[in-house]
C-alpha cells in the first residue's frame, strides 16, 4: 500500500506554500500599520482610495438611503396631512365661535338699546324675546315668549329701542301673539310733533311704509314730518315715536291727500320687545 503519491507530495507543498504567504503578508501588514503609525506614510494614499471608493459606496448606500428618504417623505406628508385636517377643523371651530361672539355683541348692543329706551318709560316695563315670526307675507305678526304669566294683556303696547312696534292681540300663559303695526288690520292714532295734528296710522302690509289715509287736502302736513303717538284710545301712551313721513301726493280731485311714513322702528330686524303699561296719569293728559 502506498502511503504517498507525487500528486498528494505536490499539494501539501501547495497548502504549506499558502500558509507561509499568509503568515508573510500578516507581517507585512502589521509592519506596515506600525511604520503609517509612526511616520503617516500612507496618509496620501488612503485618502487616494477612499476618493476612489467614495463613488462606490454611495452607489451601495443609494437603494437603503432612498429608502430612508421615501419613508420620511410618506411619514412626514402624512403628518403635514393630519395637522393640516387639525388645524383646518380648530380653524371653523374659531370662526363659528367668532360669528357667535359677533352675534353676541350685536344682542347685547340691542339689550344695551333697549335698556336706554326703559328709561324713558315711565311705568313698567318687561323685555321679550321674540320666539317666531308669522311667515305670511300677508299677516304681520309675532309671537313672543312672555304671557299672562308674567302679566302681559290683550291690547298691550310693544316697543323697542327706536320705537312703537304694535299690540299684543292673543295672550297665552307663556306666550302672546302680537300684531305689528304695519299689518294691514292695524290701526293706531298718532300725532304729528311739528302741527300737533292728529290722525290714523294704517298698516299698509308693508314692513317699511305706514298709510295716513285720513289727512284733508289742506293739513298742515310736509316731508320729514315726525308721527308719535297721541295715547288716544288708551291702548299706546302717548309721546312714543311712530314714523317719518317720507311721501306726500293727491290728485286735485281727490279729498284726502295719500301719505306715507317710514315706521321708527326696524321691524324686519327686531330681536327683543318691550312690553309697556301705561302711565294713568299720562294717559289723562294725553286725553
């Protein structure tokens, strides 16, 4: 039995052969590394190669930094996504709170109004709020959240800030119809302040213009005149504000001249009323 071949001769000098330039480039190396240590021979050349090497480097890092980079985009759109919805959502949370307090003001500029008017007013006086509005264009008429309950009657006057608004015409316990005074089966007797004339006020169904059918041809009566009221009838004290006379005509043939005012108040526009009673002793005056 042989126990060796040239063939297995030839490579265990081949693997001795391996091991031995292993072991010399070891200590070439570690020579190398201390004499660069020492003396940073190699300084120029590691900067060479890893110029060199820089391209390829960013070719590998290129697919996990683009990873990297699209992960961040999508996450930070994302974000920039859910803000965006947040403060788009705290925006119309403002607004509606800011039209709130701008409809707040306005209320109480109107109470502040109202408030001023009670001053003028010299017996009792309580403020309503109106609760719903007759939506026939033909019938002007509200509804108001005070009743008999807190001592409203049938025939009472209402007013606000600029002036005679019209009459309770249906008292309920926590509520009370009210017929304005431009509704066309309104009638209140007025005065005007510059003549001391006297006259009916008429609705005429429209919510910005009052009828004064009863006026001769020769009434001492002109444009800008102002209407109070005359407390005739006992329904509306006297001396509340009604209107502005703003039109006057009349054909020759005709006996009574065809006039029309402005009503004082906004009758379109109205939020609060005030419920008055009168004064007896003006009321006795004034007849």
């Amino acid at each position: 039995m042989e126990l060796s071949t040239p063939d297995s001769d030839q490579r265990a000098f081949r693997n001795t052969g391996y091991g031995l330039r292993l072991v010399i480039l070891c200590i070439l190396s570690v020579a190398v590394m201390v004499l660069d240590h020492n003396n940073e021979h190699l300084k120029s050349m590691r900067q060479i190669l890893s110029a060199a090497v820089h391209p390829i480097r960013l070719v590998i890092d290129a697919p996990f930094s683009l990873g990297h980079w699209i992960g961040d985009s999508v996450a930070t759109r994302d974000e920039l996504t859910d803000e965006n919805h947040r403060l788009t959502e705290q925006n119309l949370i403002q607004s509606a709170r800011l039209q709130r307090y701008v409809a707040l003001e306005a209320e109480n500029t109107r109470l502040r109004a109202l408030l001023d008017s009670t001053a003028k007013v010299s017996g009792r006086v309580l403020i309503g709020e109106i609760m719903s509005v007759d939506m026939n264009p033909f019938r002007h008429r509200i509804i108001i959240n005070k009743g008999s309950n807190d001592g409203a009657y049938v025939g009472q006057a209402l007013i606000d800030a600029d002036g005679i608004i019209g009459q309770v015409v249906r008292d309920q316990f926590f509520s009370a119809e009210a017929l304005l005074i431009t509704d066309i089966d309104h009638a209140l007797p007025v005065e005007i302040v510059r003549s001391r004339l006297r006259t009916i006020a008429m609705g005429s169904g429209d919510l910005e213009r009052l009828s004064l059918p009863f006026l001769p041809r020769n009434a001492d009566v002109v444009d800008g005149d102002i209407l109070v009221t005359s407390g005739l009838g006992g329904t509306f004290p006297p001396g509340y504000p009604v209107g502005t006379i703003n039109k006057i005509s009349g054909d020759s043939g005709e006996p009574f001249l065809t006039v029309s005012a402005l009503p004082a108040a906004s009758l379109n526009r109205i939020r609060e009323v005030l419920l008055i009673w009168p004064d007896p002793a003006a009321a006795q005056r004034a007849a």
